[in-house]
C-alpha cells in the first residue's frame, strides 16, 4: 500500500474517500464574483478543494509569444489576455477569505517560483506542479523547499520524465496525477491503465487529472485505484476561454461526485456470497436448492 499524503484536513490514499479538486484555473475570465460562484458549485457538489492557477507573466512567456495579436475583452495581444486573467494580492484575499467561509481548501499550480511566493503568503495546503513545469527542475526544488505536499501532474511527459521529477521532488508528501493534456481529451487517448502503471512503481498516492468532455473517464479512473481526481469546473461551456469546453458545468460536477463515492461500494471487497436480500428469491425462483 502507498503511503497517504495529509492535504489539510484530509487524507490521500489508499483506503481513504477520493480527494476531489475542482479546478477553476483560469475559467473565471478575471472575475472574482464568477470565481466566488464556482466555489459556491464546488461546496454544493462535495468536491475537497478548489484549485487556481498562478503565473508571473512575464517570466512564463516571452516577449514574442505576448506581443501576438489575440483579440479578447481584455485588449488585442496575447500578452493583454494573459494580464487580465491573473488575479492580484487583492483579489486572492478576497477569495481566501470567501474559502474559508465556506469551508473549503483552495491552492494553486504555480508556473514559476515568484508564483510560489505570492501564493505561500496565503498558506496554502499544498502545491500543484502542472504538467507543463514537471521538466523544470528549479520550479521543482522551489516549491518543494516551502515544505508542503505536492500534487504533480504528469500530462505530456514520458515515464523518464517522471521518474526524474520524483527523484528531485521524493515520494513522501507527494501525489502523482496521471494525465493527457488535451482540451479535450479523446476516448482513445484516456488510457486509465497508465493509473496502476504508476502505482505500481511509486510508492505514493496516484490520482487523474481529466480533461475529457462528461463523467465516465473519472469514474472509471476511481474503480482502476485513483485516490484523487480532478477536473475543471465552469458555470457555462459555452463562455469564451480555453479552458471551457473541457470542464463541468454544476449538474455533471455533481453527477462525477456522486457516482465517484459510490464506487468504493459498488466496487465490494471480492469475495462472492449470497445476500440475504437474495434468500427470498431463491426460494421463489430455484427450483433445485444447493
């Protein structure tokens, strides 16, 4: 059995109730009232913890890859999009506390160390390391000194790529989510087995990180052995972002996390025997009794 991982006031792991995230990331389009109604979908559907994500724009993109031409209600630049979708020191207090009325965790994927600072002001349980940062060793050694769990997403990244990554980052303290970054996925690029893959050569919790359009991938992750699941989450597919398409709008969040706690007792322990709701029917049905 892998080692469980303490994320606030839950625990990930083997045996324990899946630790769901709903990921806002950037779906709020820059706004912290439609930030504040996707937590509100999180708390009502029983989800664990909202996730954000924070970049120093500056730093993660390049002067060119900002000055390209993208027009959003922000401005014409890929760089205005960029600003605009990040919230400030303000703007998280604002959303710390409405978490804490609420009484849900929330944290972050930081995509460079000045990210890692800003949101370590807040305290948060613990780190994400997205899927595009798993190769950046500094990122890695950064966050890991502020001694926190860390949740490491392993989309577009080969099993050397992994491997490295958990030796800079250890196995204690640390889940690994296996993932496919596209938005969305396919069906035939889902590949769930990769979960017990992962599980068998690591010694700490593995969860899934879907993006795929509906629920049955993340179900289906949970019966293979994920201890975690996240996805994003929106108020409506259809506002502009990239994001959108792949997340869940309120009523299929809710559907992903009823069908997900019951799966531990659908799945059953193994062992075959009749029930005694079937006793009636045997002496209903059978004609010849064992």
């Amino acid at each position: 059995m892998s080692k469980a991982v303490r994320v606030g006031n839950k625990i990930i792991g083997d045996g324990y109730p899946c630790f769901i995230i709903a990921e806002i990331g950037i779906n709020h389009n820059g706004s912290v009232e439609l930030a504040k109604q996707m937590i509100d979908i999180a708390v009502t559907t029983g989800c664990d913890a909202v996730k954000f994500q924070k970049r120093t724009v500056d730093v993660v993109y390049t002067k060119e890859e900002l000055a390209k031409e993208r027009k959003s209600v922000f401005g014409n630049t890929n760089g205005d999009l960029k600003r605009g979708l990040e919230f400030d020191k303000e703007q998280y207090q604002e959303i710390d506390k409405y978490c804490k009325e609420k009484g849900i965790m929330w944290f972050a994927s930081c995509w460079d160390e000045g990210s890692v600072d800003f949101i370590d002001q807040f305290n948060p349980p613990c780190y994400k390391i997205a899927s595009a940062t798993l190769t950046d060793d500094n990122l890695l050694k950064y966050t890991k000194s502020k001694g926190k769990p860390i949740l490491l997403s392993t989309g577009m990244s080969t099993m050397e790529e992994i491997r490295h990554a958990v030796s800079i980052l250890g196995e204690d303290n640390l889940v690994i989510y296996h993932c496919t970054s596209t938005y969305p996925t396919d069906a035939n690029e889902a590949n769930l087995k990769v979960i017990n893959t992962l599980k068998n050569e690591f010694s700490c919790p593995v969860g899934y990180s879907g993006h795929e359009r509906g629920l049955t991938p993340s179900i289906l992750a949970v019966a293979v052995g994920a201890n975690s699941v996240e996805r994003h989450i929106t108020v409506d597919r259809t506002n502009w972002g990239s994001d959108q398409a792949a997340s869940l709008e309120m009523a299929g969040l809710y559907h992903m996390v009823r069908d997900i706690r019951q799966t531990p007792e659908l799945m059953g322990d193994g062992i075959k025997r009749v029930y005694d709701s079937e006793k009636p029917i045997i002496d209903k049905l059978r004609r010849v009794k064992g």
